[in-house]
C-alpha cells in the first residue's frame, strides 16, 4: 500500500480525508500538535476504517522533530497538508501567529518533501483566494483580489510558496484545493467537527437548534441577493475529502498535465443564508431561533464555484447534497451531546 503523511490529521477535512485515503487502499500516517486537532477524531477515524491510525504529536513549525518523521518513514509517496489555524476573526485579531504558523509549517513540510523525495504533494487552499470575485461562478482562472483576512491571504501566499517551489522541482507535484464552504459531518456521526472555536454558519445553527446557544443571528438581510442574505457554496466534508484521494491518485499515476494544478471544490450551486435555515429545519424538524441582524465587516457578498474542472479532470463528483449536509451536521450535534452524557475518551 502506497504510504501518505496527512498533517492535520485530527482535525475536520484531515481526519475525514484519512477516511477516505484508507478506504481507497492507501497507508496513512497523521501529524497533528493538537493544538486544534482531537485525539477524539483519531478514535473515530479508527472506528470507522478498523485499524490503528498513528499519530505524530509534532509541531511541524519544529523542523528538526518534522524531519524525524520522514527519517521514520522512507516509505512515504505523498503529502497533504491540511495543518494551519483557519479561523477568520481570530486571523483578524492574531495576524503574525497566523503568518507564522500558518507560513512555517508549509515551509518546512516543502523542505522536509524535498530533502526525502517525497514528490506529490497536495495543499490545503480556500475560495478565500479569490476575495470578493468579479465574475461567477468563480473558476480557479480568476485573479486574487484583495483578501478578506489574514487567513485568506496564507493561503494566497502559501499557493504561491507551493508554486515557486515546483517551478525549480519538476519532478515535484503539486495540486492546490480549494474549499468552498465545507459542512456536514461522516454520516457515522462517529466524526465531525470537534473542536470547533470558529463561528460558522452551521455549528451555529446546530449548536443554537440543540439548545447550546438560545439564538443566533442572520448577518445581513439587505445585500443584493434573492432574498437578502449572503450567497455561499456549501458542499459536504466526505465529498472534499475524497477530491484528495482523486487528486493523490491522479499525480501518483502521473496523469497530470502540469506540476502545479489548482482546482475548485464546490457544488457549484450558491445557497442564501435563510434558504440554508429552511434546508436545516426543514430536514431535522427544529424551529430555528435566529433575529435578522446587521451585517458582518469583511462578509464576501456571494461566491460559489465553477468545479467544471474537477469534475471533467480529476473525475470527482458530489454525493451529498444540501439535505443530507444538514442531515449529517444535525446528527453530529446530537452525536456530541450524547458523547458529553458518556464521556468518551480522548
Ligand atoms: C457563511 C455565511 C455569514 C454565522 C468560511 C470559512 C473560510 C473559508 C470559506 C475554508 C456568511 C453568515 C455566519 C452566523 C450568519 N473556508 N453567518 N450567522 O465567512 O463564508 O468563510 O468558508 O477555508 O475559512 O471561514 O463562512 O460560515 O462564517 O459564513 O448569518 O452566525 O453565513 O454572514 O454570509 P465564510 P461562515
């Protein structure tokens, strides 16, 4: 079996793409400080596939103790790297923890990639990239406009590290994917999102519909949408996850074009804030308590992705659509309250 290092890989898009790289045949290590990352994932992640998932407790800004890593597995082919802070208003607040952490962990995963040949490489990106796009639906040929957080621009500048370093690497492969908004959890319910500091839309509506929350408040019903709210492209966390085993598989076998390839992954289908509420009371039955407030600084208006590319390239798809996003993301809520009653390890 062909051995991946997946870093970050006890944390949301890590740990469900462990799932899926291990249910395609591949051999997976993960690295994650746990700094935001659970131990609860990794169990999970065990319970899922049915085997021991090992862990490495490591800093990846520490090079000397990343290094160790590749020096205990010379068998590794691949990397993705999911490991970075992502959580916009704390970006805001803490930009150099974010330059630093976010920058240095890439840094030496690209340095440490190249001193072990470990030559295909996939990295974490975000429709974040694109700032408020002129044109949509968007396609990974738009330009970068001006970044709405420090957040979005590591990952502009962490694209771009990615891409001068393949330029002088031509055996290296890189892929770039970017998230759209990613929800939902494993319809298990045995993952999700666990630590979760970020105040996305929906946990806040499953946190609010479960009672930890008494309300929660629409940011803005006056933009110029359909029906006043913000425009996103949600798509599910299995069908991101398994955009990686595709983009893996497809620099593995050397079907890529170019050493540098960037792609889109969202449905493609923009979904107002209030048509998301319906979806969730719609399928979980639970009357929202939400008041219509004033908008949030730094909100993109509307963006949703043009994922021809992905579709037509890499062969991916999406399996879950907006009911069964609200489905999974409802029984992981309930998943975790029951866990609080039973106290899981981890
Ligand atoms: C979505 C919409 C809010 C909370 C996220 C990530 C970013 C990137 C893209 C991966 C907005 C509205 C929210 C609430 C609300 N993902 N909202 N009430 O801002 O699109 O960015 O996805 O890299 O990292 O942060 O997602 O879920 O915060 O907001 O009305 O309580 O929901 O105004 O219109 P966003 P979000």
């Amino acid at each position: 079996m062909k051995k991946i290092l997946v870093t970050g890989g006890c944390g949301y898009i890590g740990g469900h793409t462990i799932v899926d790289l291990i249910q395609n045949g591949f051999d997976v290590i993960s690295v994650d400080d746990l700094s935001r990352g659970s131990m609860k994932m990794l169990h999970g992640i065990e319970k899922i596939v049915g085997r021991p998932v090992k862990n490495y407790k490591v800093d990846l800004c520490n090079l000397d103790d990343t290094e160790a890593i590749f020096l205990e597995n010379p068998d590794l082919v691949g990397v993705v790297h999911f490991a970075a802070f992502k959580t916009v208003p704390e970006s805001v607040r803490e930009p150099l923890m974010y330059f630093k952490n976010n920058l240095n962990s890439l840094i030496n995963i690209l340095q440490c990639a190249e001193d072990f040949d470990v030559d295909n490489f996939v990295f974490s990106s975000s429709c974040s990239v694109y700032g408020n796009p002129k044109e949509l639906p968007v396609a990974e040929s738009a330009p970068f406009m001006e970044p709405e957080s420090p957040y979005a621009r590591t990952k502009q500048m962490g694209e771009g590290i990615c891409r001068d370093f393949t330029f002088f690497h031509k055996d290296f492969n890189t892929i770039l994917l970017r998230y759209f908004n990613p929800v939902g959890a494993h319809p298990s319910g045995l993952i999700g999102e666990f630590q979760d500091i970020s105040e996305n839309l929906v946990p806040v509506i499953t946190r609010t519909a479960i009672g930890k929350r008494p309300e929660m408040s629409v940011f803005g019903t006056d933009y110029p949408t359909r029906d006043g709210s913000c425009i996103r492209d949600y798509i599910h966390v299995c069908d991101i996850a398994h955009a990686h085993t595709l983009a893996l598989q497809y620099i593995i076998e050397d079907r890529n074009k170019s050493n540098c390839e960037v792609f889109n992954l969202g449905t493609g289908t923009g979904v107002t804030v209030l048509e998301l509420i319906n979806a969730f009371e719609r399928v979980s039955g639970q009357k929202l308590n939400y008041k219509l407030d004033k908008r949030r600084p730094g909100d993109v208006v509307e963006v949703y992705a043009n994922n021809n590319k992905a579709r037509s390239v890499l062969g991916w798809g999406t399996d879950f659509n907006l009911d069964a996003m609200m489905e999974t993301a409802w029984r992981w809520e309930q998943a975790l309250a029951a866990h609080k009653k039973v106290a899981i390890p981890g």
